[in-house]
C-alpha cells in the first residue's frame, strides 16, 4: 500500500489530503479564501499566496490526522506545480519541499489541470481509467480560471482542443453575479437565483458558437468567449428595476442558461468531430445543475459521461495525491529545483494511462 500526501495552493483554496493507492480518499481538507476575496469579487494573488502561508500547516496537520497517519507513513509528497495563481503556486510548491527535504520523501509535481480530469475517477473509478474503450476521452476542465477542451487519447497524449480566449466560464459567473448584486462566489449564487427563473425568458448571446448564423473561423472551433455575454447582461440591467418580480430569476435563469449553452454545444461538437468514447466534466463549474443535466441530455450515444462528484469539482488536494499515485508506481519523480508554472502547455502526457 502507498500514501501519497497532496496538497493544493494553485488558486483560492489551501488543501491538503491523504490518498492511498491513487484512489482511496483517507482524507480531504480543504481551507477556502472565500471571506478573504469576496469584497473584492475575484482572486487577488497575493492575498491568495499570504493566506496559503498562514493555512498550509494547519492543514496538512489535519489531512494526516484525519487519516490516520503521520509524516513517518508516507511514501511521497506530491504537489500542484501549475497551472494557476505564481505566488498561490509558489507558496505550496515551497513547503511541499521543505516536507520532502525534511522528511526524506520523493516529491512529484502535478499538473493541477490533469488532476482535475482525474478527480472524477477518484472514489472507484480506478477500471474505467485504466479500460482502452474509455478513450478517447475529451475532458471539459470548467473553473474559474479555466475553460479547455482537453482530448486524450489511449496512449496517455492529452491536447488542448480549444480553450477560452477572454474569460472563463467561472469568471463569466463570478462577474455576472456581481452585476446582480449576488455574492462571490459567483456561480452558486446565479445557480440559487435561477431556480425560479425562466431560462428562455431573455436572450443573451451565445459567442463563437455560429448560433446568431455568423461564420465560425476554424482556429475558433472549440474556443469560447464569455466576455460578450457579460456585456450583454449589463446593457439588459440598465435602467431596470432588480427589484421587479421575477425580473432577478428570469435574468439569472437566461444568463446561466448562455453560459452553459455554450459550454455543452463546443463540447459536443469536439465528442462528435473526434468521435470520444467517454466525456468527463470537472472544475468549480462542474458543481453546476444546469451544466449537469445539459451534458447528460446532449450526450451522443454509445458516449459515457463523468462528473466529478462536487467535492472533487471545486479545487481539492485529493486529484492531486491520487493522480500523483501513477507517476510514483513509475518512479518518476520531480528535482528539488521545480518551478510553478501559469499556464498549461498544449500538449501533456497524463501519467495515468
Ligand atoms: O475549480 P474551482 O474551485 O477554482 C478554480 O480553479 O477556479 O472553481 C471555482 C469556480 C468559481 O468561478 C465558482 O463560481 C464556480 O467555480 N462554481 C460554480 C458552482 N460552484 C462553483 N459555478 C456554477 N455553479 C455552481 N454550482
Ligand atoms: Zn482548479
């Protein structure tokens, strides 16, 4: 048995988590910077990384607590090395170090983007990764700082089909919801308003999709664009009571409702055009009813559809300890002279496959 200990500071969340043989969760602590960044309504680096500071110990202290164990039982320490946040990144990536020049472990980096990928096969889904007919497999990564098309093939090649070329999904949410006066976190505040709503009710712009009959340029197949879309909510807020009745939930419902149509439409078409055996769904967006029950309506047959369970959506250590698992069985292992890095590469080799 191996026990990996993860941990996490690429964005807003400090965590930590212990996992045993890459899919056993023993245990998943999370620390979120929420009330730290809300008056600002998004993420500001360098309170990020001061808080990760002030979390990391407390909660890796918890994470092997929780599981049982002490640093004397672990068999690697494994870390998110990007993409994300430089000085979020940089904070956990130093003490993940430290544990490991201390302790005389191995570290491995992570590619947080794969790990949230991997996070919907934690808890059991160790046959369905390691099955040939589960790939291709396109992966809608969808967080706040992220929106990407990643192809994988049976090989273990992943691609970057497509990604956003303004804001992310998340973002598009977080901004959206502060236009209506909703609280940070954005997403889970336009999910809540929405409930009542009617999505049809108002019609908001569905970008790079050639849904208004414009040409859609080949570069920007699977490409998304959400900045109009906020746009768009902002000229339909002017002059208008947000008061009326109804008026809060259809907009959040017609605005949520753009969002996700273009999320499930790009998607689509790439499982289609690459003809994938299996789609999977993970990021903070993920948690998303809507995107949720979309997906699963769109979806071709004879096409699988994972979603990460919504603890394993938003940022979480446990992607990170269990994904790191397959390069430790391979004995890869990261120097002691890693560097974070903001952006993800176009093409990756995922150590799972
Ligand atoms: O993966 P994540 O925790 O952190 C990043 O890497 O960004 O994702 C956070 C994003 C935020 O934009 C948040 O508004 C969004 O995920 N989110 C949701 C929901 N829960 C979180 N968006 C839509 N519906 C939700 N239920
Ligand atoms: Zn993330």
């Amino acid at each position: 048995m191996s026990l990996i200990l993860g941990i996490e500071s690429s964005c807003d969340e400090t965590a930590a988590a212990v996992i045993e043989d890459g899919f056993t969760v023993r245990s998943s602590v999370i620390a979120s910077q929420i009330a730290t960044h809300a008056p600002h309504g998004g993420v500001v680096p360098e309170l990020a990384a001061r808080e990760h500071l002030k979390a990391l110990a407390p909660v890796v202290s918890s994470a092997l607590e929780q599981a049982g164990v002490t640093l004397k039982d672990l068999d690697a320490v494994a870390v998110t090395q990007g993409p994300g946040l430089i000085p979020a990144l940089l904070t956990g990536l130093n003490y993940a170090k430290g544990l490991a020049i201390g302790n005389d472990l191995p570290l491995i980096g992570v590619n947080h983007f794969m790990a949230h990928i991997y996070g919907a096969f934690l808890d059991g889904g160790e046959k369905e990764l390691s099955a040939p007919e589960t790939y291709p497999l396109l992966a809608l990564v969808v967080s706040g700082g992220h929106t990407s098309l990643v192809l994988i093939d049976a090989c273990g090649n992943a691609r970057q089909l497509g990604c956003t070329i303004d804001d992310a999904a998340g973002e598009a949410l977080d901004k959206g919801a502060k236009l209506l006066g909703l609280p940070y976190p954005g997403g889970p505040s336009v999910q809540k308003a929405a409930q009542e709503g009617d999505p049809e009710k108002y019609d908001f712009p569905r970008p790079l999709t050639g849904a208004a009959g414009k040409a859609l340029s080949p570069e920007n197949l699977y490409n998304f664009s959400f900045s109009g879309i906020k746009t768009a909510l902002l000229y339909h807020l002017e002059g208008k009571d947000i008061h009326a009745p109804g008026f809060l939930a259809d907009t959040a419902a017609s605005y949520q409702r753009a969002v996700v149509d273009c999320l499930v439409r790009k998607t689509m078409r790439a499982a289609k055009d690459h003809q994938v055996r299996t789609i999977v769904a993970a990021g903070g967006v993920a948690c998303n009813a809507e995107l949720r029950r979309m997906l699963a309506e769109k979806l071709p047959r004879n096409v699988a559809l994972k979603i990460a369970k919504p603890v394993f959506c938003t940022d979480n250590a446990a992607m990170v300890g269990g994904i790191a698992w397959h390069s430790f069985r391979r004995g890869e292992f990261a120097s002691l002279d890693i560097d974070s890095f903001a952006r993800l590469p176009r093409f990756v080799r995922v150590p799972f496959i």
